[in-house]
C-alpha cells in the first residue's frame, strides 16, 4: 500500500506563507524564479513521513531534486554520516551563516555542513545568480530572517 502523495492546495498555500517564499533548504526566493517551488515532505513518504503540515516545506527545484528521499548526509569533517537540516526542527541560523558578500551558505555544525554539500547549496550556477541579484539588490532577499 502507497501513502497518498496528495497535498491540497490550502496546505500548500500554508508552506509557503509559512516559508515567506523562501527554499527553506537553500533560502533561494521563489518570487522570481520561472517555476513554483515544490513542496518537500521533510521526512519522505517512503520513510514514514507524513502529508502533515509538520512534515512539508518549501523547496527550490534544485533542492527538491538533490534531496530527493535523503534523510542524512556525510560530513567529510566529522567523518560521519549526520541528519540532514530539518527545516521543522532545526534553525536554519545554528546551521548556516552567509558568507560575508553573501554568495556562499557555510555550514556550520555537521548537519549545516553535510546539508551544504549534499544539496550542493554553493553550486557555480547558483553562486552566479546570487552575484546578479545581489547586484539589483534582490540577494539576499529581503524576508531571509537570516538578514533582520
């Protein structure tokens, strides 16, 4: 038996108010990008997640792609395979700080570090567009709570 992958729109219109339109993984804002961020069970469906609004969040294409039913990573410091963020239980703050012309997300415990690398937050693509838009002051977006 499947669970059901069906999430009604006002629960998705949730996530994303909850989110302010942001990745919830990578902070990247969904107001100019050409397509909808998805809406990510944090815990997978196959792993016993649920469809609950304590289970989703926000996620980039990228983000959703790359985390595909992951639950952990490895953090080549440590040496050991860690969880990955949690945007439900984990701040993103203890994880991640910007780097300081904002083109970079640092991990900063293992879980930040092993999330960084896994998601490939600090891809040359990315780290591209974050220079454009830094440059018509739209990076880093103005409802990142990382930036209040």
């Amino acid at each position: 038996m499947s669970a059901n992958r069906y999430i009604t729109e006002a629960t998705q219109n949730q996530v994303r108010q909850r989110a302010k339109l942001l990745c919830e993984y990578c902070h990247a804002s969904e107001q100019w990008q050409y397509v909808s961020f998805t809406v990510d069970h944090v815990v997978p469906l196959t792993k016993g997640g649920a469809n609950s609004i304590d289970n989703l969040a926000l996620a980039c294409f990228h983000c959703n792609r790359q985390k595909s039913d992951k639950i952990v990573a490895f953090d080549e410091q440590s040496l050991s395979e860690v969880p990955l963020f949690n945007p439900r239980t984990d701040s993103w703050q203890e994880h991640f700080i910007w780097s300081t012309d904002t083109l970079l997300i640092i991990g900063l415990t293992p879980t930040g570090r092993a999330t960084a690398a896994a998601l490939t937050f600090n891809r040359a693509r990315i780290i591209n567009i974050r220079a454009a838009d830094r440059e018509i002051r739209r990076h880093p977006p103005p409802n990142d709570p990382t930036q209040n």
